[in-house]
C-alpha cells in the first residue's frame, strides 16, 4: 500500500497509537485513569501506579481465586480427615483383643458364611475377604472420638461458611436462654449445661472432651468439676501429682542437673 519504507513506518507508528488509544478508551476503568492524567498531569508517579496496576493486575475474578482456595482447602481437609479415621482402624486391626471380639460379632451375624461356600479358592483372597469383614465390623462397632473420628460433611470448610450465618444465630439463642435461665431465673444446671461448664474450665472443645476416657470423665462429675472452686482444688491437686512423678523420673533428674550445669545462658570449657 505504502510504497516508501519511511511511509510504511510512519503509518505503522500512527495505526500503533491509534491501537493503543483504542485500547483505552474502550475500557472504562482506563479511561477513567486517562481523563485523572489529563486533569491532573503533576501527578506523575500516581499516573505510573494507575498505569501499572492495569498492566500487571490479574485478569481473573477475586472471587473466583478465593471460592477455588476455599474449595481446594475443604478437599485437603476432607482428605486428610478421612486417612487419620482410616489409620486409626489399621490400628484397631493390629490389636489382638479388638480382632478377636470382631471375629465372634462376625461369627454370631454368620458374616463368613460366604467364605466356607467357596473353599476352592485362593488362600489370600479368602484371607483378604476375611480383612475386609473384620474391618467393617471394627468400623460399624468402633466409636472413634476426638480427631481421628469419621469424617463427616460438615467438618468442612465449604459448609462451616456456608453455615456460618445459622450457627451464629443458634449461638445467640443458646446465650440468650442461657442467661435467663442459669442468671436471670436461677435454674439449676442440667447434664448438658454442667457438661459444657466443666468443658469451660478445661478450656476444652467438645471434640476434645468426648475422646477423654469415661472413666476420667465420670471423676470430673463426681468431684463437681462444674463449680469453680472444686476445679479450683482439683487442678492444684493435678498439678502437684505431676510434680511429685517429674520429682521420680530419672530423665526429669538427669534434665534438672543439666540446666543446673550447662543449660542455658551457663558459660562453660566445652564452648
């Protein structure tokens, strides 16, 4: 078109202006930018941030990178929930007395009934049937607490936020009935606000409390755990068993010699 090279590169030089002006002003958010240089053209590093802040920013929805964080988040979370329930009945399968007790509930619902019609099989698949029904009676009799327990859907992050706004508002009403009845009303504590008043003074979640053993459990009701004062007792009690075990321990001897000696902040030869 253009038959001269000097024409040829003024012309590509004005069609890349033009470009580049197109460019602009066809977006809203830069020609927004541009009229902000026009009327205020002191400005000059302002005008490089705005100008880099289109160039470099991404592209991409904020809210879909934050809804794919959440989403591989909650998939980790399911995941790693579901290998810790699943290491915790290998467990439950390499001791004996857990085996032997699932073997009799096997052998009382005829669970291996099956086995003894196809006796022509192979001896390992016949072994591994024999795993896999020892498992799921392990897995359907087992109750497994605290943080090796089933997983379950809403332990997930996904549905935590999706019901944030009906947990809040379940809180409220719990708070609300808790104080006119346990403040207002002088009510007393019945076996779930006792249960949750022991948890509280053992800064303890419910996840935490119910995979203590029951036998320990059943002490914190018997001493009244509940009431401050007899927690109160109790922990100074703890805390001096404690004591006097660490008192007897070899370790604990041959630790407290050593911070005597050479633990920190000592100036010793061996430095």
């Amino acid at each position: 078109m253009h038959k001269k090279a000097e024409d040829k590169k003024k012309f590509e030089a004005k069609f890349q202006v033009l470009g580049n002006a197109y460019e602009i002003l066809k977006d809203e958010e830069q020609r927004k930018d541009y009229d902000y240089m026009l009327d205020n053209p002191d400005l000059v590093y302002r005008h490089y941030y705005r100008y880099y802040r289109h160039r470099v920013a991404p592209k991409v929805d904020v809210r879909i990178v934050i809804a794919m964080t959440i989403t591989v988040i909650s998939a980790i979370q399911y995941m790693s929930s579901w290998n810790k329930y699943n290491s915790a009945i290998n467990y439950l399968l390499t001791v004996p007395k857990y085996r032997l007790r699932a073997s009799e509930i096997a052998k009382e619902e005829c669970l291996y009934e099956n086995l003894k019609k196809n006796r022509r099989r192979p001896k390992e698949e016949i072994k591994k049937e024999e795993e896999e029904i020892i498992r799921k009676v392990i897995e359907g009799n087992m109750e497994i607490k605290g943080g090796y327990a089933r997983p379950s859907i809403h332990d997930i992050l996904w549905v935590k936020i999706i019901t944030l706004p009906y947990i809040l508002g379940k809180y409220v009403v719990w708070w609300v009935r808790w104080t006119w009845r346990y403040n207002i009303k002088r009510e007393p504590y019945d076996a779930e606000a006792i249960t949750y008043l022991i948890r509280r003074n053992l800064k303890l979640n419910k996840t935490q409390f119910e995979a203590i053993p029951n036998r320990e459990r059943e002490e914190y009701f018997h001493r009244k755990l509940w009431i401050k004062e007899n927690f109160k007792v109790w922990q100074k009690e703890k805390e001096e068993e404690m004591r006097v075990k660490l008192a007897s321990s070899s370790r604990y001897k041959s630790y407290r010699r050593w911070m005597k000696s050479q633990g920190p902040g000592q100036i010793t030869f061996d430095d």
